[in-house]
C-alpha cells in the first residue's frame, strides 16, 4: 500500500468532522428527547394533583373591634390605610368604618370613591367614621391621587357595608 502523508491527513480530517457531526446530534437527539419526556411527565403529574392549588391573594387583617353598625347604616369598613396618606395623617385606621363625607351619608347609591372624587386635591373635608361603636368626625385635607394629580385621592382600601333597616312584623 502505497499511503501518502497528504491522503493519511485528509482521511483524519474527514473522520473527525464526521464525529464531531455525530456528538453535535447526538446531543440534539437527547435534549429533544429530554425535553419531551420531562413535559409528558410533569403533565402527567399536574393532573393527578386535581384540585390544582392557586395562590391566594391575603387580605389584610381587619382589627373588629366595633358591633356592626346600627341598622339603616352603610358606610365603606377600611381594610387598609396607605402610608403617609391623608388617611393616615388624619388617624383613620382598618377597621374603621366611614358613614359619611361633609354630612353625605356613604350607601350604595353614594359609595365613597364616588363622593371623594367629586372633590379635588386639596380639598378639606370632615370625614365622619364607627370606631368602637362611637361615631366621631375628623377633618382632613384630601391629597392628590398618585395616578392622576386631578384626583382627589384619600388613601385607603375599603370594603362596602350595607345593612338594611330591620323588616317591620306584619308585612
């Protein structure tokens, strides 16, 4: 056998390249095939896990320290007072409960974020509130809205209260 240098170079480089081709897809083939077991299995094992848990957004705590309101009375319970609002500066606290705005009682028909945005930042305004079963009025100045500087915005999360007069026996 008569072998060149050059043909023995040449043959060492076309092996090469071919497994080097080989381990490139052969690495392909077993992540794809990696991949797709790992997805059948973990959607095997999602549906065996019927209910699926869901995250639960918490709610703040409420401090219930007041009866329920008396009868005929609504309002908006504050779930939360924002920092350095003027809910805060005024001392309004969870648990709260606002009955009305500049004497205009809080009900479905006059719900709090209605009656506060007829105002404007920089308007003051006596807040009366249920805390611990005592009515008490407190004034305050209403700030500016973080998302829209015309707004009036008071800086608390509340929940609507409605409680209906007591029905009258006979009816």
């Amino acid at each position: 056998m008569n072998a060149t240098p050059q043909g023995n170079q040449r043959t060492y480089i076309i092996v090469t390249a071919i497994v080097i081709a080989g381990i490139i897809l052969s690495l392909c083939a077993g992540a794809l095939a990696g991949g797709t077991v790992a997805f059948f299995v973990i959607r095997r094992a999602q549906s065996t896990l019927w209910p699926a848990p869901m995250p639960q957004e918490r709610m703040p705590e409420v401090p219930f320290q007041m009866p329920f309101p008396p009868s005929g009375v609504g309002g908006a319970l504050i779930q939360e007072v924002m920092p350095d609002s003027p809910a805060d500066e005024a001392g309004l606290r969870a648990g709260d409960l606002i009955i009305a705005v500049n004497g205009q009682a809080i009900d479905p028909e006059h719900p709090l974020n209605e009656i506060i945005g007829a105002y404007s930042p920089g308007d003051r305004v006596e807040i009366t509130i249920l805390r611990g079963g005592r009515e008490m009025t407190i004034g305050l100045t209403l700030g500016e809205h973080p998302e829209d500087s015309e707004r009036a915005f008071l800086g608390v999360q509340f929940l609507p209260i409605a409680v209906m007069p007591p029905m009258e026996r006979g009816r």
